[in-house]
C-alpha cells in the first residue's frame, strides 16, 4: 500500500520480507536502504541478525501478517511458499482484506495459482514475481521483476521494485510470471551449457579460451551469459550467484510444465540430465558457470587461463 503525507511526499507502508538467502538478504537490506520499515523472517540466525543490524525488525509469520500491508516471500520452492502462507501460524492467518503477498520464488504456475486463489478468499491480492538478475543484481539493485496477477496488486507493489531492481513487467493474470521466470531459466542454462561446450572444444583443441571469449564476444556469439560466465570459468570461480541446485530446481519445474501442458522440451529435458549428473558429482553448491564441469568431464580438460 503507498501513502502519501500533506506535502504529496510518497511514504510506503510497512512491509514484510521473508526468506534472506542469496539473493533475498541483498534484496531487503536495499528496501531498508530505500526507507522502508521492514519486518523480516528467516531461519537463518545470522542473515536475520545482520538485516535487524541494518534497522529491520525480526517478526512471527503472523506478526508479519498482522502488521504489514505488503509481504514479500523469496524461498526454495513452492511448497515452502505456501507453508508460510497456509501453514500453522501462518501469514495468512493475520492478513486482512486489501493487502498484498508478492511471491519472488521460482515455482510452477500451478502453484503461484494455489496461492493466488487462496488469498483471494480472503479478499488478499498475491504477485507470483520471480526475478533475473542473480546475486550481482540483488545487490545492485538492479533485478528484473517477471510479475503476475491484478493491475491494482502490481501497482501496490512498484515502489518496492524501484528499489529492488530496474524493470518490473506485469506479464499477466495469475501464474504468468512464473511462466516467464521458466522461459527465462530455459534460455540462461541452455545458453549456459552451449557456451561450456563450445569451450570445452575450444580448450581441448588448444586454443586460450581467453582469446576465443575476445574474438567471439563482440559478434552474434555474444551474450550477456557468455561476458557472466567465461571470465568465472576461465579463473576457475564457482563461487554461487546462482547456485546449480536453484537451477536444478528451476529446470526440473520446467519438465513437468512442459510435460503436463503436452509441449516437448528436448533440449531442456537433456540439461536436466546435464544437472542431475553434476548433482550426484557433488557440484549442486557452485554457480550454474560450474556446468561446465559436466563437458569438461566428457573431454577429460578444463577451461582455464593459458599460462603466458
């Protein structure tokens, strides 16, 4: 809900956030930075002891629901979701009509849906909003909001993605944000996994993956995942922005949509192979760069500087 005081000044209500993980911590710490009053919930003792530092309060699910006009939940999965939301002492329990949820997770439709329509009993509006961007634009600020749901809803719920990221876009009704967040996760890892290979070929080829990366980036080859990536992969940093086990998730959310609205997916049903392998290889914790490991596996090489 936005307010605005006699001198026509906009002052947003108090707002909730829950989950402070990689990228939720960034994203409150900017809303705190922004001026919003925040209520926080994690079961991460030290994520939620440096928001509080930052001026947040740590709140119940319920006091959450009691207190703030706008509640906005980033966690692993749908599930999750919607145990914070329907659960025992959940947020739902307190909400009254006229507020808002804004789920920023990377769920199915069908479970953006779930949660949409049971909030509107309530007479609650819900958001399914997941975001691109990783780690990098959690914390810059700079994330993409992929949103759907109602106008008004939305429209509640901008300033708070002014402060967060740089684009907002109200796809449409219920569930096709989380729509848009797959299409997005279907381009970024395949796109990905193609890079690695190619790299793969290059290096065992022995060709400097530096150079390649030079020579091809400024023509049709290059992309935003290919400038992301190959300086990660050639120093060898795995260090997560977005970890595999997200995309894992991400992908696997992406088969059984594919799969239950009857479209084929081949390529996306192989990265999900792609994953699984570097899951049982102990890899679910390195950023998605770290598909690459897959290929080099195959090709038994690694892309890495050349030593001069």
């Amino acid at each position: 809900m936005i307010f605005f005081n006699e001198r026509g000044a906009c002052i947003m209500s108090k707002a909730g956030f829950i989950g402070l993980g990689i990228m939720g911590k960034p994203m409150a710490l900017n809303l705190l930075k922004g001026g919003v009053d925040l209520l926080i919930n994690d079961l991460n003792a030290d994520a939620v002891k440096e928001v509080v530092a930052a001026g947040a309060k740590e709140a119940s699910y319920e006091e959450i629901g009691a207190e703030c006009d706008v509640v906005f939940l980033i966690v692993p999965n749908g599930d999750i979701s919607k145990s914070i939301l329907f659960g025992e002492n959940g947020v739902a329990k307190t909400l009254t009509a006229g507020k808002v949820v804004c789920d920023m997770s990377s769920v199915t439709p069908v479970e953006s849906k779930e949660c949409y329509d049971g909030l509107a009993k309530i007479g609650v509006g819900f958001i399914d909003s997941p975001v691109s961007g990783g780690e990098p634009g959690a914390i810059n600020g700079t994330l993409a909001f992929m949103a759907g749901g109602d106008q008004k809803d939305f429209d509640a719920l901008q300033p708070y993605f002014d402060i967060m990221g740089s684009s907002a876009v109200l796809i449409g009704g219920s569930g096709s944000g989380s729509v848009t967040k797959l299409a997005n996760q279907i381009i970024v890892n395949n796109t990905i996994a193609i890079v690695s290979e190619a790299f793969v070929l290059a290096s065992k080829a022995g060709a400097d993956p530096v150079k390649v990366y030079n020579a091809i980036r400024g023509g049709l080859a290059g992309s935003a995942v290919l400038d992301a990536k190959i300086p990660m992969i050639v120093e060898r940093n795995f260090k997560p922005g977005g970890k595999i086990s997200i995309n894992h998730k991400d992908i696997k959310n992406v088969v059984n949509t594919a799969h239950a609205i009857d479209v084929p997916i081949p390529y996306s049903a192989q990265l999900y192979e792609i994953l699984q392998t570097l899951k049982i290889h102990g890899h679910m914790n390195d950023d998605h760069g770290g598909i690459v490991q897959y290929f080099e596996m195959l090709a038994d090489v690694k892309v890495q500087k050349v030593d001069d």
